[in-house]
C-alpha cells in the first residue's frame, strides 16, 4: 500500500498529525545525518526544530525547519516561513550554512516559483541561494521507503490500521448523507479519530462557528426585509470579490453582512473532512444565490431610477410653485442684497436642483438610490417612508433642511405601485425569498451540529 504523509491525519487525528509530522522528520533526518538533534519549544525553538552540526562551529550548521501545512502555502503559511527563518538567521547563538523547509506536501507550481523567488532574494554571503531548500512529500516518502527506515514507517504507520480506517472513512463517506437533513452524522468520521474531541472542537471553532455566525447574521437581516422591518441588504460582501468603493474607507463594522469565511477556507474543509460533498455543494450554492441577488438588486434599482425619476420631477415642480419659496424668490434671493448664504437652506437646495442645466430628475433619482443610503432597501421592503427618511437623512448631514422629509415620503410613496410593478423590482425580491431559504436552511443545520457537539464533549447548549 503507498505511503502518503497526510494519513497521519486519519490514524492521530488533525492535533495530532501536527506532533508525528515533526517527529517523523527528526526521525528521518537523523537516519542520514546521525549527529541530527532537535530543540525543545520553550518557549520558542530560535527558528530550529532539527539541526545538524555543532552550534559553536564557526562553518555554520544545517538547520531543519518542520511546517505542517497539509493544504498548500497561502498567505499565511508563507509568512510563518519567511518569519522562521528570519529568527533563525537572526539567532546569534549560531551560524546558519543550510536551510530546509519540510512539508508533508510537494510545492505546486506557483508555491515553487515563490519559494525560489523568495530564498534568492534571502541569499547571503554566508548562505546562499542553493543552500536555502524544501523537503516536501515526495523526498521524505523517499527516505520513508528506504529498507534502512522501514522501522520508522511501521511506526508511524501502521499499515494493518491504515487499510482498515482508508476502508472504513470511504464507506462512511459515501453511506453519510448531508448533515443538513441529519446534522448528527456530519461529524461521524471523526470518531474513526483517537482525538476525536479535540477534532469536533476545532471544526466549532474553526469552521462551523464561524460560518454560522456570517449565516445567523444574513438569515437576521433577510427576515426583517421579509418582514418589513428592515431593508433589504443591498450588499452581502463575498469572498474573492473586491470591496465596493464606498466601503474602502469603512471600518468592517460597518459592512453589513458578509459570506467570507467559506470562500477563505473550503479547500481546507475538504480535506478534513468538515462537511459531506452535498453540503459543500449547498454552500456553493448561497455563494451563487448572492452573486444573483446582487445582480437583480442593480438591475432593479437602474430601473427604479427612471421610473422614480417623473415623480421626482413633479415634486420638485410642485415645490417651486409654493407661496413661500416664491415668497423668498421675489422677497429675498432676487433682490440687490440676497441674505447670507444658507439662511434659507432648503428654498437654496430646491432652486440649485431645479436650475436649468443642472440636474436632471432622474440624476436626482439615481442620487437617491444610491449605495450607500439604504433607501432602495427600503423601497424593496415596501417601505418609502423609511426610504423618505434615508434621503432626508443624508440631505440634513449636509445642510439643515426643515421641510424635506414629507417631500421625500410622499414622492416615493406615489412611485411604489410602478415600481412594485416593475419585471425587475420583482425579480429582486424573488432572488431575495431564495436566497433566504438556502442561508435559513444551512443556518439551522449549522446550529443542530453546534449544539450536538456541545452537548456530546461540553455539557449545556452553546451561546449562539
């Protein structure tokens, strides 16, 4: 049977694999080097997990650094390389001649191109380029395979207990069906694991946990929409799409709710097992959900625009055609001395908004329903006197206006029948009803697996 690093996974569990990665490596090395030693973590190993030579010998020392990285190298993991061996290069207690890396996994190609980029630029007089290198699956399989090392191989795996749990973890995984319809099995195979608890933990604080809480929060603000005490959200932020411009200067507080962590980490679920193919697939299909749902909402709130926009017009005619604001034309702003500017701050707003050649009603109308103001949220909750208020709103942070709110309610009021007539208005709140039920149903599997696995290692119910 072939021999694969990452079945330390299957025989000790994800906290466990981590530990008998290490030791296997020293183990290796010290087969081809015998003066091989580690150093114990207390409280940090100076960037050396191995090292081979004398710590005093002024040629230098090799120097074995052990990453369990079963994944790949992402961001993450390649800054805990470059700060590893920075400390160890820095470590003035001896001379670095050669540095490895060991994986339990070979480089891709773009994680090799990074690796050879980034040691060219680390080389030194004392160390150079071609002496900073990477042991990854496939060389320590090699010395794995050696006959001198088939002792370490039976050791670390155990190939009676290898068959039986590769035999028992594929029929499992195929008999499983989704935890969304049986949230207890969705951990079943981590009882093959010695750590199982360990194990349950880690996916409730690594992946379920957070997932959840993205979920509760969209659920949260898709049923006040639903209920009409809400807008309905015009941006759910996803992963792997560039943040709106209007958010870049935002604090992430401030966002509204977002789907990222699922994007962030998949690949990991997939290797550890944390969700059953169906389930992934349903998390891939919200992602898909939102993705639609922002396109209905744009496409909806372009055609807002123009219906919104004769309705605008007419209000902003009626305006101008009030005693007072002719009152103030004939009165004050058209006579030799105007008073100061902003002493009548709406009668000044009104006149610079119906100006010919200034702005056009449905500018106007876009200005409105614009991101970030929730007013078009509003209006798909079927609430224009909460979208009256958005507007009215972000006119007073700029200019105290006394009068604009009524103005504001009752324009959008007349505009709601067309546009709750509009092919797009309702093609947004039927992508929004969708995207509720499948971010509702995975919510509430979420929190069945949340409370199995406190009730089964905790004791209570979680605090969610």
């Amino acid at each position: 049977m072939a021999i694969r690093l990452l079945d330390l996974q299957l025989l000790y569990g994800v906290a466990g694999a981590q530990k008998h990665f290490e030791n296997l490596c020293a183990d290796l090395i010290r087969t081809e080097c015998s003066d091989a030693k580690g150093v114990r973590c207390e409280p940090g190993d100076g960037g050396v997990d191995v090292y081979v030579g004398d710590w005093a010998d002024p040629e230098g020392i090799s120097v074995f650094q052990v990453k369990y990285f079963p994944i790949s190298l992402g961001a993450s993991q390649k800054d805990q390389v470059r700060r590893s061996f920075r400390t160890c290069i820095e470590n003035g207690n001896f001379i670095v001649k050669r540095w490895t890396l060991c994986l339990p996994v070979d480089l891709s190609e773009e994680e090799t191109v990074w690796f050879t980029n980034w040691k060219n630029r680390q080389a030194t007089d004392f160390l150079a380029a071609n002496r900073i290198d990477w042991w990854g699956e496939s060389a320590l399989r090699q010395l794995l395979l050696q006959p001198k090392n088939s002792g370490i191989k039976e050791a670390y795996f155990h190939q009676e207990h290898v068959a039986q749990i590769r035999e028992m973890y594929h029929m499992l995984t195929h008999l499983l069906e989704d935890f969304v319809t049986r949230p207890e099995e969705s951990v079943m195979t981590l009882a093959l694991r010695q750590d199982a608890k360990d194990a349950n933990l880690r996916y409730r604080d690594e992946v379920y946990g957070p997932l959840h809480t993205e979920l509760k929060r969209i659920r949260d603000e898709l049923e006040r929409a639903h209920g009409r005490t809400g807008p309905y959200p015009l941006r759910i932020l996803l992963g792997g799409e560039p943040l709106p411009g209007h958010l870049r200067y935002t604090m992430p507080a401030s966002w509204g709710p977002t789907f990222l962590h699922w994007y962030a980490c998949k690949e990991a679920y997939r290797l550890y097992g944390a969700f059953t193919l169906p389930a992934r697939d349903r998390l891939n299909e919200i992602e898909e959900a939102i993705t639609a749902y922002h396109a209905a909402v744009e496409e909806a709130r372009k055609a807002a625009a123009s219906l919104l926009s004769a309705h605008v017009a007419q209000a902003l005619e009626a305006e101008t055609q009030l005693p007072d604001y002719l009152e103030w034309k004939h009165t004050y702003k058209d006579t030799p001395t105007p008073p100061p500017y902003q002493s009548f701050p709406w009668f000044e707003l009104l006149e610079r908004l119906t100006s010919p050649g200034s702005y056009s009603s449905e500018q106007i109308a876009v200005a409105w329903l614009r991101n970030p103001l929730q007013t078009f949220g509003w209006l798909l909750a079927g609430r224009p006197d909460e979208a009256g208020q958005c507007v009215s709103d972000d006119y007073d942070r700029g200019v105290a206006i006394p009068r604009s709110l009524p103005l504001f309610q009752h324009t959008l009021t007349r505009a709601m029948p067309k546009l709750e007539e509009a092919t797009q208005f309702q093609q947004a709140r039927r992508e929004q009803e969708r995207l509720y039920r499948l971010v509702a149903s995975l919510e509430t599997a979420l929190l069945n697996v949340l409370i199995n696995i406190q009730h089964e290692y905790e004791g209570g119910s979680p605090q969610i």
